[in-house]
C-alpha cells in the first residue's frame, strides 16, 4: 500500500501500544524526523515511562515541532495520538505554520498488540490497557476527518503495515 504523505506536513501516527508505531516511524523515516512522546518525557524527566510527566513533555514536543515546520521540515509524531485533545494539539500547530495535518493508523488486533507489549521490559502495564486504548482507536477512527486530519491513512492489519511504502507528494 502507497502512502502519500505531503513534503511538508505533520504526520500523526495512531495507534495502541504494540502497534508497532515506533519500528514503523525507524523504517521509514530518519531518525530527526521523528518526535516520540517516550523521548521528550525522557527529556524532561529523566523516565520516558512517566505519564505524570506527559503534559511536560507534549508542550516540549509541540514545541519542537513547531520550530521544525517553521523550517519547512517534514515532522512526524510517535505517539499513541489516541485522545482527540492529544491530537488538538498536533492540528493546532500543524495549522499555525500553514502545514496538512497527516494522520496514519496502525491497526492491529489487540491481541497482537497484547502479546508484543507483554514481552516488553520497558512496558509494564495490564491487558485492560491495550483494551481502553482499543476502544479508543476504534472512536478516534471516526473522528480524524472533523478534526481536521486533511489525509487520513488506515493501516490494517501486520501485513498491511509491513507492505506500507511511504511515497512524498510535492507541494507544487
Ligand atoms: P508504544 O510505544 O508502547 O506505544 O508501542 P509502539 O506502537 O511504538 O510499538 P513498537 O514499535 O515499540 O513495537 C512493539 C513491539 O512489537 C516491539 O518489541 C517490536 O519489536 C514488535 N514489533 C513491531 N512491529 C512488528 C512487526 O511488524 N512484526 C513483529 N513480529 N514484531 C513487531
Ligand atoms: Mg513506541
């Protein structure tokens, strides 16, 4: 499957925990390029597992992103993205540097999902998680459009994701 991803946007990947948005994001993009929530939570304290640290680190995030927009630079965001405010923040600077707000999703079943975050060292948390943040995928389907995600790209399934090809459209 072709992605097409303007030169210049903010791209937005979506997905549960386990999706594989940050082996998708080291696959197709440099690493520059990719802001990752778990990094800036890092950045700011010292864990990049500290959720009490999420607002801190969004706010350096947004941040960021904004100055590498103001550069024309392609910037793309590894995080869940799962909560409509998560992603009104993205919307918003990728709107205040006059860039398309890209949105793709990487759909996987949950319990593929499950079974990759359990092995994980560096992810602690319970099924019931994988299982809110599905429900919230589901709902966040419905909404990218009227948040104003101008291109939207839903990944379905492993196969799906691993046959991805990220393919750039000029702006002029
Ligand atoms: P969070 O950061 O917790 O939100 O997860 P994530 O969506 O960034 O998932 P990540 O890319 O870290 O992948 C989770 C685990 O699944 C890692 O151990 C990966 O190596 C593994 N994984 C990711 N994509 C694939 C895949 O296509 N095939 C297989 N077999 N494993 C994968
Ligand atoms: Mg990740």
């Amino acid at each position: 499957m072709i992605i097409d991803v303007p030169e210049l946007s903010l791209v937005a990947l979506v997905g549960i925990s386990g999706s594989g948005k940050s082996t998708f994001a080291r696959h197709h993009f440099a690493p520059t390029q990719v802001l990752s929530s778990d990094y800036f939570r890092g950045l700011v304290a010292d864990d990049e597992n500290d959720q009490s640290a999420s607002a801190d680190a969004f706010d350096v995030l947004h941040y960021v992103a904004g100055k590498r927009l103001a550069a024309g630079r392609l910037t793309v965001v590894d995080a869940t993205n799962l909560q409509t405010h998560a992603r009104a923040g993205l919307v918003k600077v990728a709107r205040e540097h006059d860039v398309l707000p890209t949105a793709i999703v990487l759909d996987v079943p949950e319990s593929i999902a499950w079974e990759r975050t359990e092995s994980r060292e560096d992810r602690t948390f319970g099924r019931q998680v994988i299982t809110r943040m599905h429900r919230d995928l589901r709902r966040s389907l419905k909404q990218l459009s009227r948040e104003g995600f101008r291109k939207i790209h839903v990944l379905r399934g492993v196969d799906e994701i691993a046959g991805a090809e990220i393919r750039y459209e000029k702006l002029f």
